[in-house]
C-alpha cells in the first residue's frame, strides 16, 4: 500500500485462513488506500471472504484502515493490547494537547525556536491518517498460537519500534512476518516516547532483536517495508552492529567535550552525520534521544536538565 513519504510503501500480507483470508495490516487510511482494497477485494481474492484482520502495531500504516476493513467485512479485529489501546487513546486525545506533549520533549532535545513553531504549525496528524478502531478487539500476546490454512504461527512480540508490535513465526513452514522490527534496507525508528520520557527504548528493541536470533536462520522473512529477504541472522547482526557502532561514536562525542554537555540536538552529526528538516528532524531526535538514554542507562552518559528545560548529556560515571 502506498505512504506518501519514505518509505514510500508498507506491505500488508493476505494469509489463506479456512476458506478465506486473514489480513495482515491496513495501510493508513485515505482514499486511494481504500480504492486499492476495494479493487482488490473484487478482483485478487478468487470471491473468497475475509475472515479476520490482524493488526501488528499502532502506527497509522498498519492500523489505518483496520476499523473500516472489519466493519467492512463484519470480521474481528486481532491486535496486541497495548498496541489496541494506544490507537483508541490516540484517536480520543485533544491534538493540541498531544501537539503540546511532543514539543516539550523536542524542547528538551535541544530543537531550534524555527523546528518547534513548525511543529506547533504541522500539529499531531494521527488521527487524519487511522480511522476509527472498534471498541472490541481478540488480543494477541507473546507465544500465542495462531492457526490459519495449513500454518501454525507463534506469535513474536518485537518491542522498541512500538510499545508490542506482534510479529508473526511459522516455525515449520519457515516464515517470519516481520513487521518493522527486521527489515531489510532500513533499522526501524526508535525513539523516545513523549508519554515515556525515563524510558530505554533502543535497550528495549536490541532485547528483542536478541531474542529473534532463536529463530532459525534458513527463515524466510516478510518485512512491513520493502523487499522479502533470506539473511535473517545477517540482518539482525548488521542492525545490531550499526546500533553499537553510532553508540560508541555518541559515547567518544561526551568524553570530548566536558560542559555543558550535548544535547540530542548537538549529537545528530555524530549519529547520521547529517543534519535534517521537519518531520526528519522530529524523528531524528527522538532517535538521538533514544540512543542517549541507552547510554545512561548503561552507565556511559548522565543526564541533566537545565535551567531553560533543556537535557544535556556527560560522560557517565562508568567508562
Ligand atoms: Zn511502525
């Protein structure tokens, strides 16, 4: 299904399941997405029915059209609880609020006066991009088991890009939906949340890609965005090496300057060693955020908040 930014795309998997189809995400919700499914539906499904609609995790390129599709359809909706609860909050929440709550934490990350007024301008789109999400739900949890046509799927739960992104193993039929916790060209965004700013968000999700190294390495795996790929324990080492990599290059910028300190801000060439605009920015530093608290956490970097507001990061006490 298309997305009107990078990625460009999100992939959605049709699963033969009984005599119908189980889908695996939605795109966002907007026409065309709907014209596509509509197109679909009429041609691409040989006039069998959709039975459920599983949902991986709360962004809008997955949960988008999930509301519309069960209605649609009058099929169930299975979704991770944490990941069904935060769409219903987000889509009940007043945007200038939320809009409030992320540009308090860009604040904190040492955004420029420009970055934030934009931000104030743009306001928190969630709920132009999901509809809306029905009130009950079946939830999916880690090792659920998950039968459809002649496949048993465990379900994974890959954590970090989102709160309880389900991925889905079918251990003998060697395949991994992925979601976007693994996936090929690109490391997933994660970034420290506005609702859980004294969170380990990167520890969380290099936990996780840990635990997805049990999974054998002849596993065919279906990522959210772009191409199926083959290598899976190649892949989860290069994101694993690529995360270290831009740590220890974060942990050498502290031990270089002694105050005031950096700020997410200040630590964007040193991870991306290039500088962004806009939603980029956004994301870059909660990124950059997100690689600072791992630090603290492991003892390589402290925290302290400035008078203004604004964290800045020194070398930690362990070294
Ligand atoms: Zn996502």
């Amino acid at each position: 299904m298309p997305l009107p930014g990078p990625p460009s795309h999100v992939n959605c998997w049709v699963v033969e399941d009984g005599d119908g189809w189980l889908l695996v995400d939605t795109g966002r919700s907007d026409e065309p997405t709907r014209e596509l499914w509509r197109e679909i539906f009429a041609t691409s499904l040989d006039n069998r029915p959709i039975t459920r609609v599983l949902v991986t995790h709360f962004h809008p390129d997955h949960v988008g059209l999930a509301g519309w599709i069960c209605a649609e359809r009058g099929v169930p909706l299975l979704m991770p609880r944490s990941e069904w609860q935060r769409t219903r909050i987000l889509l009940m929440e007043d945007e200038a609020e939320l809009t409030a709550l992320f540009i308090d934490l860009q604040r904190r990350a040492g955004a420029t006066p420009d970055h934030l007024a934009w931000l104030w301008e743009e306001g928190f789109t969630y709920g132009r991009s999901v509809g809306p999400l029905p009130r009950t739900y079946q939830p999916i949890g880690e090792g659920d088991l998950l039968r459809t046509r002649g496949r048993k799927w465990r379900v994974r739960i890959g954590a970090g890009h989102s709160p309880e992104m389900a991925c889905l193993h079918d251990e003998a039929g060697r395949l991994l939906i992925s979601a976007d916790h693994i996936l090929p060209r690109i490391s997933p965004h994660v970034g420290l949340q506005p609702t859980e700013p004294d969170a380990d968000p990167l520890g969380v999700f290099l936990a996780a890609l840990e635990s997805f190294s049990r999974i054998p390495a002849d596993t065919h795996v279906l990522p959210s965005h772009g191409e199926p790929f083959h290598d899976l324990h190649g892949r989860i080492a290069a994101l694993r090496q690529h995360h270290e990599v831009s740590l220890a290059r974060l942990a050498a910028g502290l031990t270089d300057r002694l105050t005031p300190g950096l700020t997410a801000m200040d630590a964007l060439p040193l991870l991306f060693g290039r500088s962004f605009t806009g939603r980029q920015l956004t994301f870059a530093l909660a990124e950059s955020l997100a690689h600072l608290a791992l630090l603290d956490s492991r003892g390589r970097a402290r925290r302290r908040q400035t008078p203004e507001g604004v964290w800045r990061f020194e070398k930690g006490a362990t070294r």
